[in-house]
C-alpha cells in the first residue's frame, strides 16, 4: 500500500476534494481534480494501477495514516469528501446506514 508520506507527495486536498500536484504520466495534469465518479456515487481515484476511493485518500492526507476502520460519511452523501464530513465506524455501524431491501 502507498504510503502516507507519499500521497502527500502527489495529492493535495482542499475542500473535500483531491488534486494532482504532482505529473506522474502524460494524461495527469498537475491542479486537476483525481479520479472520477464511480456508479455507486463514491469517487476513485486510480494510483499505480490501484483504485482507492477518494474518502480514504482525503483521511489519509489529513490524519497522516491510512483509516484502520470503516469511513462514514456523517451526512450519507457518498462524494461529500470534506474531512468534517468523515467519521471512522465499525463495519456494523456502517451497515446501519444501508437502506433495508424488502423481499
């Protein structure tokens, strides 16, 4: 896994969002925004041939440690990625907030 120290060394957040701040290939433009919106309303962000979501990213860069829980988004809006927005939770407390499927 990527270090911390690294990440910071490539990505830098501002307002819950992630951005380029180094070149590492052609398409990477240093001040653009990382990643993108995934079909489950999370945004990816791919770094040497490895998605991360861009919450865990965003914890890391700002607590200096990967999470070694699950991340919450306080207000359950999955690309909400301010750090005043993310909580970490046990895997059950995080199920609480899955939506109830009937059968």
């Amino acid at each position: 896994m990527v270090t911390p120290e690294e990440l910071a060394q490539v990505f830098e957040y501002k307002d819950g969002q992630v951005f380029w701040k180094k070149q590492i290939n052609k398409r990477i433009k240093i001040g653009a925004r990382a990643g993108s919106k995934r079909k489950d309303d999370y945004r990816a962000i791919k770094y040497k041939s490895k998605e991360y979501k861009e919450h865990r990213i965003v914890w890391c860069l700002c607590k200096g440690k990967w999470p070694d829980k699950c991340i919450d988004h306080i207000n359950r809006i999955r690309d909400d990625n301010r750090i005043e927005n993310l909580r970490l939770v046990s895997h059950a407390e995080n199920m609480q907030n899955v939506k109830g499927k009937g059968y």
